[in-house]
C-alpha cells in the first residue's frame, strides 16, 4: 500500500464527539450505476433527520453486517481480485451489500435461480422467496473507509460498485431508513447533502463508468491520529 498525504476533508466534522472510543464495525455499500442515453445515473436516498448516524445526508443503501450474511452459503463468488483484496469476510461483506440494498430500496441485486441457500435469517428468506440468488460476481470493490475515532457511531465500511444490469427484480421495500431512492446524476447527486466520503466514492464511480477499471482502491482512516487515505 502507498501512503499519501493526510486528507482529513474526507470525513465529515460535524458528528458529536465522545469520549469512549469505539471499535467500527464491518459495514457494506453498494452503489448501483446506471446508463440513460450515455448519462450515468447512481442510486441513493436520504436518511431520515432522526437517525443517530448522518441524520438527513444522502447516501448509497448500506449498513452493517450481520452473522447471517457471513454465515449464508453463496450462490457465485466474488471474482478473485475482488475476494483477495477484501480478505476472509469479503463474502459476508459482498452478501451484506446486496441485502442492505434490498431491505432499504426493494432492489434484488442477483440472478433467477430455482434452488436457494439455505438460510435461517428472515431478510434472505424474502430475498429468496423472490426466486432470486445473490450473484457476488457482479460487484465490484472500489474503497474502504474507516469512521475517525471518538464518534458516536463507527463503522468500517467497503464500497461496492455495480452495474444497474445486474439487478434481478424490484418489490417493495421493508425499510424507511431511506426517503425515497432515486436514481441521479452524478452532477445531481454532487449538489445534495452528502457526507464527504460519499462525494469521494462518486469520484470513483465517475472514473471507472469512464473507463478506468484498473484503478487502486483508496481506503481512507485514521492512523496514529492523523487522517490518511492509503491504496489497496
């Protein structure tokens, strides 16, 4: 990994601040793109103004995952460049991804398949009732990034990126944590309310929807007290 100079601008300041520091918690984004006449479109929403954790920003679906989606039987890999670089939990980081985007937007990132994992976990259960499967080689890893310490909230969270092809079918979805998904335009989503580690991620975005697939994967943290944004 290469060293660059430290950019505290990517994470936001205006979290509380406590006392008690934190360890983040695995976390997973997926960002689905999509084409409309050459126009790049992203899918985001905004999270509600009572939310402990980036009250009102918009972001891409995601959150934490959970024993069940490392624990899930997957039904296709994770290419292999993508696996060696998000180590032993990028299965469960990959199936978190794909189901935080289902419980928040009623998108089912996969394929059709007529026999499904085994799960015991409620929300793969109306995932697979759909006669969908996850298809993790569908996603892409683009960049990590770790909540600074001593915030009231910490998480450490990989970035997905996926084309809009790979979504297998839309329902209605279980969770209001996002108002309202939509789909918008780069230049639309760089004039709402972001954190500032979402405006980094639609840099990335712009980059590899431009062509730029062998780019390195920024991971921004803090070390030894300073921010810095290390390449995976």
């Amino acid at each position: 990994m290469n060293k660059s100079d430290p950019i505290t601008s990517m994470f936001d300041k205006d979290e509380v601040i406590v006392q008690r520091r934190l360890r983040p918690k695995d976390a997973a984004t997926l960002i689905l793109v999509r084409r409309d006449n050459n126009v790049v479109r992203v899918l985001m929403g905004q999270r509600h103004g009572n939310m402990a954790f980036m009250a009102g920003k918009y972001v891409f679906p995601g959150g934490r995952m959970d024993l069940c989606d490392l624990r899930l039987t997957a039904a296709s890999e994770l290419r292999s460049t993508e696996a060696l670089k998000l180590g032993p939990r990028g299965r469960g980081l990959a199936h978190a991804a794909i189901r935080e985007t289902f419980e928040e937007t009623g998108i089912l990132v996969g394929r059709r398949a007529a026999v499904a994992p085994h799960t015991r976990a409620p929300s793969w259960a109306r995932f697979f009732a759909q006669g969908v499967v996850p298809d993790l080689s569908q996603l892409h890893f683009i960049g990590r990034a770790i909540t600074p310490p001593n915030r009231t909230r910490r998480f450490d969270a990989r970035f997905f990126m996926a084309d809009a092809s790979a979504i297998a079918h839309e329902r209605a979805r279980e969770s209001n944590e996002l108002l309202t998904p939509c789909w918008v335009t780069l230049g639309e989503a760089r004039d709402l309310d972001l954190p500032s580690i979402t405006r980094r991620m639609l840099d990335e975005v712009e980059a590899r929807a431009s062509g730029e697939h062998g780019r390195p994967i920024p991971f921004f943290r803090f070390h030894h007290g300073k921010a810095q944004v290390d390449f995976l």
